[in-house]
C-alpha cells in the first residue's frame, strides 16, 4: 500500500485521504504497532475531533476515554497525543512540538 504524502513530522497533507488501512501503514513505516487499545485511542479521537472540532487536550482526552494520563503516556512511550493524531488523520494537537 503507498501511503499519501505526508509532512515532516509524518502527519498527513491531504487528511481526507485518511483511512484505516492508511493508518496501519504509516504506523507500521514508522516502526509502531497498533495494538487493540491503541487503535480505540485513535477512533475516539477522531470520534471527540467530529463530535468538537478540535484536538483535545491529553488531560481532557484522558477522561473522554476513561484511561489514566500516565497509562497513556506508558501504553504510547511519548506524549500520547501525537502519535494518536498523526495515525488518525488528524490535526497535529496544539502545545505539540
């Protein structure tokens, strides 16, 4: 599968090309395995970002998924929210560098 061009920090150009299988290649391109409990993280954010219009916050996203901060930050070895909005076609989150 070709992934579509992305930018430098690995986020998609054209995010309406986003789809699962995308998702899967990227993560896999760079390294990541999207386990169970990690793609439901990347299907409630894209869910929290149709239902708001916006890419929560981690502390915010924690609670909308019921998981605790530190467990996320564990499960995803980085802040959690880059990573979960880069696989999900997202925008990149605010206060990310």
């Amino acid at each position: 599968m070709s992934i579509p061009q992305r930018d430098g920090d690995g986020y998609l150009i054209d995010r309406d090309a986003w789809t699962p299988e995308i998702a899967r290649a990227m993560a896999e391109a760079d390294g990541i395995a999207l386990d169970e409990v990690k793609w439901s993280h990347i299907t409630k954010a894209r869910e929290y970002y149709d239902a708001f219009g916006v890419v929560p916050p981690i502390r915010k996203f924690a609670k909308y998924v019921e998981v605790d901060q530190k467990d996320m930050f564990k499960l995803w070895m980085t802040g959690p929210m880059k990573p979960i909005t880069k696989y999900g076609g997202l925008p990149k989150p605010t206060g990310c560098v």
